[in-house]
C-alpha cells in the first residue's frame, strides 16, 4: 500500500477537482451552488492549500457528479489493468482518521471502482449525500469488526462477512461501535446519467434490450449471419 505524504495527495485532489470542474464548465461559484461549500473554500482546495475532511470531499464529489473515490485517482493515469498493492493510494481523513485506498486500476474507464476502508474504533462518519446526476450504487462488505451503516432513515448493524447495498442519493453514515478498528471494502458502480435518463424515458426498449442480451446468453437467441465481403 502507497502511503503518499499528505501535501502530495492534497495536490492530486486539488488536481484532480481542477481537472473535473474544467471538464464540466463550471465556474468557482457555479460549483459552489452545486455542492453547497464557499467558493473561497473549494479555490484552497484547488490550490492544495487545504487539508479537506471526508465530509468536505463528498459535496465536492457530489457537485462534480462523480464519486469520492474518483478524487483520489491520478489527473492523468496509465492505461494499466493492473493496480499493483505498492501503488495504491492511501489517505487518512483529518477528521475521523479512517484510512482509505483506491484498490482499482483508475487508467482503465470502468464504472467500477474498488475502496478499502480501515475504520477506527469509535469513530462517525456523515455523508450529505444528495441525488446526483450520474446514478451510483454503492455496497460495503465488512471484513473485520463491528460497523453500523444509516442509509436515510433506514439503521443497518453490519458483523464480519455482511454486506450492505444503497443507492447514494440520501444521506449516509458509518459509526463503528466496536473496540477494534473495522475494516471493509466498497464497490461502487456508476450509470451514466445519459444511460439512466435513456432507461427511463425508453423503458419498454430498455426491456427489450435486456430480454435480448438474456436470449443470447441462454444460446436460445438466433445468431446473425456474417455478410460476406463482396
């Protein structure tokens, strides 16, 4: 496991929200709108003059419709399917003192992405999480401790080897009751929003595209004849 100094890991954040906000044209008071922190704040966090809580990285995360773990992954990564354990990227919030790492490759384009999160005895994490634009499903899978999970008004008490699934578009907390730190992994997995709103506008195509792609993994479907080059 990389365990990058603090002030590298603050550039490649402030990077990286450089890079996304950029990418989306927004402006410093347009995404301050959208995520609901000052402008002066998210400027520190763009010049690495911060040192942003876990809290404080979800709205940026939110405003800029990706998910948290996306903010930690290098501006301009290698298109490597492997993501070897030495390079990984660990982080340690200010606040909590929980310890995250990005485990998936981040140069490959996949909507999946990997986190393992070392969670203090004791400690409480709140996410103000909101609907986003880009739909993300999100489970936690507890390897070790005791860990309680709010998703809205909804209290879920998680033991070794559970697993819990939510939708991030309420708000979100962790607490670990225990007197040994928990460890778990999250596995996040993003829908575009253009693939969500077609799904939603279209939803007897989109049966009929599942239906289909079921045919042909049965082998029931029929094959299409290749053409011939003439």
């Amino acid at each position: 496991m990389k365990e990058d100094p603090p002030s590298l890991l603050n550039e490649r954040i402030a990077q990286r929200v450089r890079d996304l906000r950029a990418s989306r044209g927004l402006s410093l008071d347009a995404l301050a709108r959208h995520c609901g922190i000052s402008r002066s704040m998210i400027s520190l966090v763009e010049r690495g003059e911060s040192s942003p809580t876990a809290v404080l990285l979800e709205k940026l995360a939110g405003g800029l419709g990706v998910p948290l773990a996306s903010l930690f992954e290098e501006p301009r990564p290698k298109a490597d399917p492997v993501a070897r354990a030495a390079d990984q990227p660990s982080w340690t919030d200010p606040h909590s003192g929980y310890v995250r790492r990005n485990v998936s490759p981040s140069g490959v384009g996949s909507q999946i992405q990997i986190v393992e999160v070392h969670f203090p005895p004791g400690a409480r994490v709140a996410y103000e999480t909101g609907p986003r634009e880009a739909v993300v499903h999100q489970q936690v899978w507890l390897l070790e401790g005791t860990l309680e999970v709010s998703v809205g008004d909804e209290r879920h008490r998680l033991g070794e080897g559970d697993c819990v699934a939510m939708v991030l578009d309420r708000p979100v907390g962790f607490h670990n009751p225990g007197r040994k730190a928990a460890r778990y992994a999250v596995v996040l997995s993003t829908l575009p929003h253009n693939l969500q709103q077609w799904r939603t506008q279209s939803p007897s195509t989109a049966t009929a595209l599942q239906e289909g792609t079921a045919l042909l993994r049965s082998g029931r479907a029929p094959r299409p004849q290749a053409e011939i080059p003439r």
